[in-house]
C-alpha cells in the first residue's frame, strides 16, 4: 500500500507533488531496531545505514519497517514507517554531497543512534559502488516485506501523525 508519492530535492527541500520523470532505480528501506537496511533490487545486495543514489536522478524508495514505528526523516516530509505498510517517495538528490539523516520517530533505547547517510555521487561513480558492492558473498535477508510477515508480528501501536506531530527534531546537513 503507497500512502503517497514525493519528491526531494536535497538543496531545495521541497516535496513535490510528482517527481520530473519515472525512477529507473528503486531502493528498498528497511527499518529496524535501531539501524535501516537498504536494499538494491536490481543488484540484490544490501547495505546498512548508508544509501547511495545517483545525482540528479529521480530514485524510488520503499520504506517499510521490520519491527517498530520509525520515521525515515527527510525534510518537510516524515513519513512513518508503520508496521505491515510500505510507504514510496522518491528522492532526487540535485548535487552531490553527503547528507545525514535520522530516524525521527523514539522508537526504544538505541533510537538515538539510528542515523543513516545518504551519499549522493556523480553516476559514474554510483555504478562504480554498485559494482564493489555486488562482489562480497551476500548473507540471508533477515526479514521479509510486511505482505509476508504480517501475520506474525502483534497488532501495529496506534499510528502517529506527522503533520500535527512537532517540528521534526533533527535536520539534515552536510558532513
Ligand atoms: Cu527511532
């Protein structure tokens, strides 16, 4: 289930309504207690904590949760990542940099250390990534979309509302 879709300029910060052109490259989010899992489809690796997407393309993301409520925090646009729901933005990133983000939903005792990074590089280089990070053996995914796991987790907690919430508490900069 799509609870919307968006675009992100990480210079402008602005949520479009529509993104410029359809993503060719979709990227999986996972979020678990306390760390997010990113997952290449197309190339069926994974990576922790670190998202790599290629400058000035549209990129499509899927975000739902393993476990608890998080909120991938993006600015102006925090969707929740409720449980057995996934959620798809996409995300275009209009210059390279690196850029912080963090999980903006408490969600247990670590939730302060859920921070992730988003890299966002010349396509040259993003292929380069790509293609390092297809070489090492992969290891079991360790959960599954919320279609298939949904019938063995407790009831999702009553959900949070972003737009009446207060104002998101961590911002993104550059590192
Ligand atoms: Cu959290």
């Amino acid at each position: 289930m799509f609870t919307g879709v968006y675009a992100v300029g990480l210079r402008e910060m602005r949520a479009l309504a529509e993104p410029p052109r359809p993503p060719e490259l979709t990227i999986e989010v996972v979020s678990h207690m306390w760390w997010w899992e990113a997952r290449y489809p197309d190339t069926g690796f994974e990576t922790a904590n670190e998202i790599h997407v290629p400058v000035g393309e549209p990129v499509s993301l899927r975000l739902w949760t393993a476990d608890v409520i998080h909120s991938f925090w993006v600015p102006r646009l925090a969707p929740n990542l409720l449980p057995d729901r996934v959620n798809e933005m996409c995300l275009l990133a209009d210059e390279t940099g690196t850029f912080r983000g963090q999980c903006a939903e408490s969600c247990g005792i670590q939730h302060a250390n859920m921070a992730f990074r988003i890299v966002a590089e010349p396509r040259e280089q993003f292929e380069a990534w790509l293609a390092q990070q297809s070489r090492p053996a992969r290891s079991p995914r360790p959960s599954s979309p919320p279609e298939a796991a949904a019938s063995l987790r407790p009831p999702p907690a009553p959900a949070a509302t972003p737009s009446s919430g207060p104002a998101p508490r961590v911002t993104w900069d550059r590192t």
